[in-house]
C-alpha cells in the first residue's frame, strides 16, 4: 500500500508546470526528474514484489521440494533487504531535493503530494526491513527444525523404517494411568445386564 501510495502520488501531483507561460511539466523536486523517476521505479518495483511473495507465501506449503523451499525463503530474505536499501535511498533522495526546491505558485500545488511519497517512503524503510527481519526467522527457524535438510530420508529404499523412538527405560512407579492393553475385561461389568432379546 505505501508503494502505491508514493508512485502515485509522485504520477498525479508531483508534475507541474512551471508557470503559465510555459506549458512543459517539470517534476516537483527541484525540478530534478531524476527524483520523480526513481520514486516511481522504486514504487513499480515494490508494488509487483509484494504481489510475487504474496502467491510464494500462499502457495508456500504445496512446495515440496526441500530446496525450493529454501530458495523461496533466500528469495525472500534477499529482495527484502534489498527494497530497505532502496527505499532509503528513494527517502534520502526525495527529501534532499525537497529541500532544495524553492517554493513557486505550481510547487505549493503539488507540496502534499511531495511530502505524502517523502513520507511513505520512510514508513517504507521500516516495513521492508521488518519484512527481511521476518524471512531471516523464517530461514532460522527452518535450518533449525531441519526444515532445509537433505538427509531426512535414508538412500536405501529397501532400508527399514527406525522405529519409534524410546525413552530413557526407566519407568516411574506411580504412574496416573493404566498402561494400554493390560486390563482385563470382564464379560458383564457390575451394574450392567444383558438384555434378552
């Protein structure tokens, strides 16, 4: 949403004419179009990205490839990380020529615009590393439960299958329940009679 919010901005309101006279479109930041286009490039960019890893994370759990898995998650982690940098560089740049722009009739036209894409490309920062931050846990967290491994299964398909895992073979005495499969039934519990039919 903050990526359309600053590339539309910056589309709508952030080209203005410099006087009456003229009727060339001059991009609102110190005139700079260099500042217009990489906001909306930015912008673009982000806005397709997040509709990318949006489909990955619902279609996440049908992967079953282990290693796709973790190239998703890399993939992930990578633009991620590399979107924090350019929206840093989108919000440097942007309010640097802000700064510098000199304040005309067709500049205060278009300053809410200006400052709407300067500031969403802040709040932009924060998401975007907050975003990498989370698929560098992801990735943590899978390494850790062996989400990633290869050698979960054994190479030989005629291999038995381990058995269920044991305990330590020490039994406690006072045990709250009765072992399974040991009790003996009686054919007619108390209190309870056979109907005759």
């Amino acid at each position: 949403i903050f990526s359309i919010v600053v590339f539309g901005s910056i589309v709508n309101e952030c080209y203005v004419n410099k006087d009456n006279m003229n009727s060339e479109l001059l991009c609102i930041f110190n005139e700079n179009e260099s500042a217009c286009s990489y906001g909306i490039a930015v912008g673009v960019i982000a806005f397709f990205g997040c509709i990318f890893f949006f489909v990955v994370d619902l279609y996440f759990q049908q992967i079953s490839s282990v290693k796709d898995r973790k190239r998703a998650v890399l993939l992930d982690l990578g633009f991620s990380g590399f979107l924090s940098f350019l929206w840093f560089v989108a919000f440097c740049f942007l309010a640097n020529q802000w700064q510098r722009t000199k304040m005309t009739r067709g500049v205060s036209q278009g300053a809410d615009a200006a400052r709407a894409a300067i500031t969403f490309s802040f709040f932009s920062i924060i998401v975007w590393v907050a975003l990498a931050v989370k698929a560098l846990q992801r990735y943590r967290l899978g390494t850790d439960m062996s989400l990633f491994a290869t050698d979960q299964f054994t190479a030989d398909p005629n291999a038995a299958y381990p058995g269920y895992p044991t305990g330590s073979g020490i039994e406690s005495t006072e045990t709250y329940q009765s072992p399974p499969f040991t009790e003996t039934l009686d054919a007619n519990p108390k209190g309870y009679q056979v109907p005759a039919y």
